[in-house]
C-alpha cells in the first residue's frame, strides 16, 4: 500500500498511553459511542488513531480483528476524508471502507459502528461522484438504513445523528424537497438530528460544523449568521485527539472562506 499523508500537526498533546487512553475514552468516543475494548492490541491501535498516525491505525487494527475492524475503519475513512489529495484514491478507500463494515456486519450484527462506518464511506463517496449520481445508484437508502440501524442499535451514538441530519440536507439541498421526499428526506427530521447530536455530545466541533453547513443546506442565506457563530464555537474548541484537530483546522478554514 502507499504510504499515507502524514498527519500535518504536532500530536504532542495526542499522544496517549493505556492508562491515559482509558481515562479519557468517555471523552474521546462520545461522538462513535465506541465501548472500551478487552483487548490491548485493539486499544493499541485506538492509541495510534488518537495521535494521528492514521495509516498505522489501520495496520495494527485490521492485524487485530475483531473491534479492531472498526479503528481500521475509522483510520481510513477520517484519513480519506481530510487528508488524501488523489480524489481516485479517496473514493476507492471509502468503497473498501464500506465493504469492510458490512463483512462486519455479517459477522457482527449488533455492532452499531459497523453500520455508522458503511454509512459514513458511503455518504462521502456519494458527495464524492454527486449526490444526484448515488441517489439514482440506490446509495441514498442504503446510507439512510445503515444509521438509523445504527441508532436504534446505540441511541447514544451522536455522530450517526449528525451523519443522518446530512443525509437529509444533503438530498433536500441537490435534488429539492419534493423529489427528496421520495427518498426519505425530510427538513423538520434533518434539524431533529443535528440539534439531538449536539445535546449528545456537546463538545463537538464537526457536529457544529455539520450542523452549520446543514442549516444554510435547509434554510438558506437567512441562517448563515447562525451558521457562522457555530464556525466560530467550532473553531474555538480546544482538540483533545487528531481528529479533533482536522475537525476544528476544517471550523477555522470555513470561518476564512
């Protein structure tokens, strides 16, 4: 495989041992609702993640199976997402990403981030080829039916809320209410989700992010200073891992634009 961008930030502060990785797991997966693994090999593997050595992640966590699928497929997709410039790349790692979650699935059927990480490759590489594109492919369902899965399975999981709350903008945004009702989308159902996510996880910088983005989508120019307020609570959040960091890098480059 190629090597992968390197996370461009110093990961001093993100850089965790086991000790102190499990102290701050509550903080650090309120948005996935992922549980605390068994396994160290696994929780090695999330270490790695949190500092942003994304390519190692996703090597330790497929070497580890089992709960370590899901680190390799956050890895990968969060890598893919903010950090592979080739756009071919991107959508080939998002498509590997969802066919990994749904084996996982199979073998794993209660595993609610099996099902939120098939949603998240998916919706990104349907924004990837068009959201138009994906709908007329039948994605449109297939990302909707993974995350409310994902929700009933762990109604806690505050990034499938957001996650949904796009799915119902985005549609709503490309293709209108009327045909976007055809696919589930609804207005009022969006707003639900992004507002239940930020009550989930209030120190969240990509559900401020998201949920801006989504209220312009929704509600045209006449939200767009409640959107930048929330660029700007998102800007001004203090990272506490990698991920974080690109969310809040993403609040501060919106916030410029």
């Amino acid at each position: 495989m190629a090597k992968w961008t390197a996370f461009p930030h110093d990961n001093a502060d993100y850089s965790y041992d086991a000790a102190a990785l499990k102290k701050k797991w509550a903080r650090l997966h309120a948005g996935d609702a992922e549980p605390l693994p068994k396994d160290d090999k696994v929780l090695a593997a999330w270490a790695l993640f949190h500092a942003g050595d994304f390519q190692k992640a996703y090597d330790a966590g497929l070497k580890a199976g089992g709960a370590g699928i899901t680190v390799a497929n956050k890895a990968q997709s969060i890598y893919a997402n903010y950090l592979e410039k080739s756009e071919k790349t991107k959508l080939a790692m998002f498509m590997e990403v969802s066919e990994r979650a749904e084996a996982q699935q199979a073998e794993d059927p209660k595993n609610p981030n099996a099902r939120y990480w098939q949603a998240y490759a998916l919706g990104r590489y349907s924004q990837g080829i068009s959201v138009a594109k994906a709908l007329a492919q039948g994605l449109g369902s297939k990302v909707k039916n993974a995350l409310e899965t994902a929700i009933k399975l762990q109604p806690r999981h505050a990034d499938a809320h957001i996650a949904l709350g796009a799915f119902h903008a985005e549609v709503i945004d490309k293709v209108g209410a009327l045909l976007g009702r055809t696919q589930g989308a609804s207005k009022d159902q969006g707003l639900l989700m992004y507002k239940t996510a930020i009550k989930l996880n209030p120190n969240s910088a990509i559900a401020m992010v998201e949920y801006a983005n989504g209220l312009v989508m929704l509600e045209g120019d006449k939200k767009m200073k409640e959107a930048e307020k929330l660029y700007a609570d998102a800007a001004a959040f203090e990272p506490a891992d990698a991920m974080e960091r690109l969310d809040v890098e993403m609040a501060k480059a919106e916030l410029e634009d």
